[in-house]
C-alpha cells in the first residue's frame, strides 16, 4: 500500500488519463478521475467541454462541487487523476505524492485531435480555449496558478509510450519512501 494519496495531473492530452488508469491497475489503487466527473456533468447537460467551461465559468459552484468532491476522496490507497486536485490536497496540508504527465502544446494537440477526431487546428484552439478557461477559473477560485506549482514528479509523455510513463511513475512512487505492494 502506498503510505498516502496519490494525486496525478497535466494539461489536457498529456496522457494523464491513460497513465492513471494503468498506473492505478498495477498498483491495485482505486480510481477516482475528475475529467470522467466534469465530462459526465457535462453529458448530463447536453454539453461540450468548451461548452461546459464556459458555463462553469459563470458558475462556480460547478467546479467548487468537482474540487471538493475530489479532496474528500483523498485517502491512501486512491490515485485521484485531475489537473488542480494534487495542489489543493498540497495547500490544505494532506499528505500527497503529487505527480503530472506533462508534453508540449503541439503533441498535445495532435493527440486530441485522434482522439476527438477533430483537425489538428481545431483541436489546437479548442485545448487553449479549455486551458484559458481552466487557467482563470482555479485562479479566481482558489489563487492557483498551474504554471507556478510543481508537482513533486512530472514526466514528459512526448517520447515514450504509455507503459514508459507508467514505469517512470511508479519508479518515482517505489523511491519517494511508500511501501508499494504489488
């Protein structure tokens, strides 16, 4: 068991999402994924995500609902993947192993646009619409700024496969002082 939680971030289309779900298998680690939380209340009301930032823009209790809903989840034995929850679990003092899956804009970009079928162009825009949205919204909330947080590990996803960013992850948890039980 790892002796607290496990927060693992990024920006979108780093392959954080792909990384927790791997990561939390091999570590037998329970799952709790705020993207899947705001795309559902999103679905749920027949909106896209840029839509729904939008919305949630206007409406702070959507994300203060997300935010807080996450850090109640904190617990060892939980990977708890979201772009803001390892520094609100940071700044509220609970102990967290705080990692982020990190890739520059234009990989970034060329990853959603497969994944969401969109042209490159067009993901492009609609991740720094997402990003900017993201960006003033955990300012005004919360005064987080993610470009000056650290997490305690990152790995860039750019050149390596998902089982390599899984590795390096897990590499970094089994030296960071947990116990981690296979």
């Amino acid at each position: 068991m790892i002796d607290r939680v496990v927060a693992l971030g990024g920006p979108p289309g780093s392959g954080k999402t792909t990384a927790a779900r791997r990561l939390a298998e091999r570590l037998n680690l329970e799952l709790r994924s705020a993207g899947e939380r705001f795309r559902a209340e999103a679905a749920s009301r027949g909106l896209d995500l840029g839509e729904f930032s939008r919305y949630a823009e206007l409406h702070p209790e959507v994300d203060r609902a997300l935010d807080e809903g996450m850090v109640a989840l904190a617990r060892p034995g939980r990977l708890l993947e979201g772009r803001l929850t390892g520094a609100l679990l940071r700044r509220r003092g609970v102990p967290v192993h705080w990692l982020a899956v990190v890739a520059p804009a234009e990989v970034r970009a060329g990853r959603i646009a497969q994944r969401d079928h969109l042209d490159v162009e067009e993901a492009r825009r609609s991740m720094e619409l997402r990003e900017e949205s993201e960006r003033r919204r955990y300012l005004r909330y919360y005064a987080v700024d993610l470009g000056a947080e650290r997490p305690d590990f990152s790995v860039d996803s750019t050149n390596l496969a998902p089982d390599g960013v899984v590795a390096a992850l897990e590499g970094y948890l089994r030296g960071a002082g947990g116990s981690v039980g296979r």
